[in-house]
C-alpha cells in the first residue's frame, strides 16, 4: 500500500431500498487518490457520482466496503466520531458558497473552528483572518456577503474550508454559481493551493472545469469507466488571455 495516499476506497457499493425496488447506486469503487492530487470527479445525473462524493465527505455510509480517509477507517465509525473527522479532516467547498448573511466574513471562515470538539485551534479569529489572506481576501474579514461578488463569497467559503488545515478539500460544482471569467478566477486559486500540497477533489460536470484538474474519474451507472491522469490545464494562463481579449475588446468600443 502506498502510504501517501489520503483516500482509499475498497469495493465500495451502495444500495437504497425504495419500498419493494432496491436501487444499485454504486457497484464496487476502488480508487486510489495520493496526497497532493487534484482530481475531478465527473459524471451525468444518475451516474452514482454525488452518492459516491457523500460518502467521501463522510454525509453517508456505504451499503459495503471500506473508505480509509488520511489512515482512518471511515466506513467502520460511530456518527458522532464521523462528524469529528469530517470537521478535521474535510473542507468542504459547495456551489452556493453557504455563508451567514448577517455575518461577517472572518466570523462565517471561524464557524468549522466552533464544531471543533478537540479544541486544535486557540484563537479561532486568527487562524480565520490566516484563510482569508491565503485566498486573497485580508481585507474583507469585516465585510458582510451581501458587499461581496460572488466570487469573493467563494473566496470566503474555500477559506472556511481551508481554516481547519483539512487533509483534502472536498469541492462539490463550486463554480456552478459563477460567470465565466469569475470560474477561471477561483479555478486558478484552486490550483493555486493544490501547488502548495492541499489535495483537491473537485465534482463537475463541466469539461472545461475539469481540464483544470491533473487527473479525472468518470463514473456511469455507479462504476468508474475512466480514471485517467491529464495535462491539466492552467487556469492562470487562461485568466490572463480573457481579460487581455476583454481589454482589447473595451478599446475597440471606446475607438469606434
């Protein structure tokens, strides 16, 4: 076994029963993701690709198999020990950002630090103001959402993902929310903090979100027909050529 993996899934299946119908969700998944991976999870409705990202974030249990997260046997735990993996182990990253309206951004970003039932943080407001800046935003800690863009609210939800030094962050279609331009901006923070060794699991249904990942797993009818490594493309390089095209399409407008 590879010891730096922080994800292993063996045999994973899970089954609902709907009055008399038993509905197959997943079929045996084992996958392998290695520390430092950025991995996007893609799959059409129905596919078993949200079953699957829920039991990854510890929401739900498998019907069998194992799920070892960061050495921890997740599969096999009390829900009230699966919660504090969830809060120590897992940012969680989703489409619509989730923020407190009437609080502020460090207070939304310290939230996890509150649930932490071990107490690893002293000085909660701190480690949250640390997030912020690592996302670009130490000077918006007072600021409410509502005098946030969107992609700024996402910027203070990767934060309170990230507040908890979590071994993996857990992002479900976290652009799906968001225009072009603001998708290309929170990808490069993704791959951004995925170079400086956070491992990234992101769901999408969107290929040219993926392309931004280095390695994509593709499920159907709740087994994976693809798992395959990528050229990943880079974000950065991608923002800087739609606003130079915006830039020179505005000076077009102002000289005609």
């Amino acid at each position: 076994m590879d010891a730096s993996a922080v994800i292993r899934t063996h045999g994973i299946t899970k089954v609902y029963t709907m009055g008399a119908t038993q509905v197959h969700a997943l079929r045996g998944i084992d996958v392998d993701i290695q520390k430092g991976e950025m991995v996007a999870i893609m799959g059409a409705s129905g596919s078993g690709k949200s079953t699957f990202m829920n039991i990854l974030g510890g929401l739900d249990y498998p019907t069998a198999g194992t799920y070892e997260l960061d050495g921890i046997q997740v599969s096999a735990l009390s829900k009230n020990k699966l919660a504090d993996v969830r809060n120590q182990k897992i940012g969680f990253v989703f489409q619509g950002f989730n923020l407190l309206a009437r609080t502020t951004a460090v207070e939304n970003v310290e939230l996890p630090l509150l649930y932490d039932r071990l107490g690893r943080v002293k000085n909660p407001r701190q480690a949250a103001v640390r997030a912020l800046e690592r996302v670009g935003l130490g000077d918006r800690v007072d600021h409410l959402p509502n005098e946030l863009s969107g992609g700024q609210q996402q910027r203070v939800a990767i934060a309170r993902a990230l507040v908890t030094e979590p071994a993996m962050l857990l992002a479900d279609e976290p652009t799906g929310n968001l225009d072009s331009v603001t998708t290309v901006e929170v990808m490069t923070l993704f791959q951004e903090l995925n170079d400086s060794g956070i491992t990234i699991l992101l769901v999408t249904h969107e290929h040219d979100v993926a392309s931004y990942a280095s390695r994509v797993i593709e499920l159907r009818d709740g087994r994976v027909i693809r798992d395959e490594y990528q050229q990943r493309a880079s974000a950065r390089e991608d923002l800087e050529r739609i606003l130079a095209e915006r830039e020179r399409e505005e000076l077009e407008e102002v000289n005609t």
